[in-house]
C-alpha cells in the first residue's frame, strides 16, 4: 500500500514539475490550487489540532459521556450541534474531533449528528451564506436540514448500537 502511495505522489509530482517545466496550463493551474489549498489549510489546521489536544486534555470522559453518550438522549444530539456550531476548518477538523469525542465515550448518534452539523450548520458558513442568500433562506434550509441529520442520526446511531458496531480506535 505504501508504495502505491508513493508511487502516486511521485507521478503527481513529475506530472507538476513536466507541466511547469513545458507550459501545459491546466497542469500549472493544479499546481496553484495545490498550494493554495495547502496555505489555507495550514492557517487552520495547526490552531485547530490544539484546539482538539486542548479538549482532550481538558474535558472530562466522564462529562462526554454524561452529555454525549448512548444515554444522553436529544440533549446528546444538542450539544453535538452547540459543539459544532463555532468549527473553523470544515471536515478537516470535525473528523479528528469526532474521533476524540468518540475516545471520551460520546455515542454513534451524537457523533454522527456532530458531522452532520459541522457540515450544515458552522456559524461562519451561516453568515457567509446569509450575506449572498438571504437570512431568510439560511433559516429555512437549517431548518429543514438540521431536523433531518439529527433524527437519520439518531436512527442510524441506534441500529449501529444494536448491532453491537464499534469503532476501533488505533494508536
């Protein structure tokens, strides 16, 4: 698998330095949204990895589980959005979150509902969307989406935790 790996890195990169090198534009181009990507990712995902390291250190297993866990109910689903609702970093960052969460004990259908809302619902997506849309439309479009990640989650957090599904964390 590493070699495969490698190998793909490699091509990709001689594929970069042969478009630079001979003018073929759309190469070029991939090149610039390469770096671009990479520069925006590293003014968030340093400041957000400490976030993480932050909570896991400092936040409780046992307050996770009393908020989050298979127990917690709607208020579990709640506090998934509250949580995710500030996120900087999109998926970036709600996947190592949700993998800390689920170390500290949160259940599937909180951890599932906590993706959903990082998807939909992070406040500086909101304003920027409200700013070109409308507040009205933000709204409307929370308002049908946000019930319906939170109650597929719900169901698909139970089936899975009837099953006996678990998540193996490796480290």
């Amino acid at each position: 698998m590493k070699t495969k790996k490698g190998l793909a890195i490699t091509l990709y990169s001689l594929f970069l330095v042969l478009s630079l090198t001979l003018g073929f534009k759309p190469g070029i181009q991939t090149g610039k949204n390469l770096l671009d990507f990479t520069v925006q990712m590293m003014k968030v995902l340093p400041f957000a990895f400490i976030l993480i390291g932050l909570f896991e250190v400092w936040v409780p297993r046992e307050a996770v589980e009393r908020h989050m866990g298979s127990a917690s109910g709607w208020k579990g689903h709640l506090w998934a959005v509250i949580l995710a609702a500030p996120m900087v970093g999109g998926l970036y960052v709600a996947f190592p979150m949700a993998y800390t969460l689920h170390k500290k004990g949160a259940g599937l259908g909180a951890i599932f509902t906590f993706l959903g809302a990082s998807s939909l619902c992070r406040i500086p997506m909101l304003i920027f969307e409200a700013s070109f849309l409308g507040v009205k439309f933000s709204l409307a479009r929370l308002a049908v989406s946000l019930p319906l990640v939170i109650g597929s989650s719900a169901i698909l957090g139970r089936v899975l935790e009837k099953k006996g599904y678990e998540i193996r964390l490796e480290e």
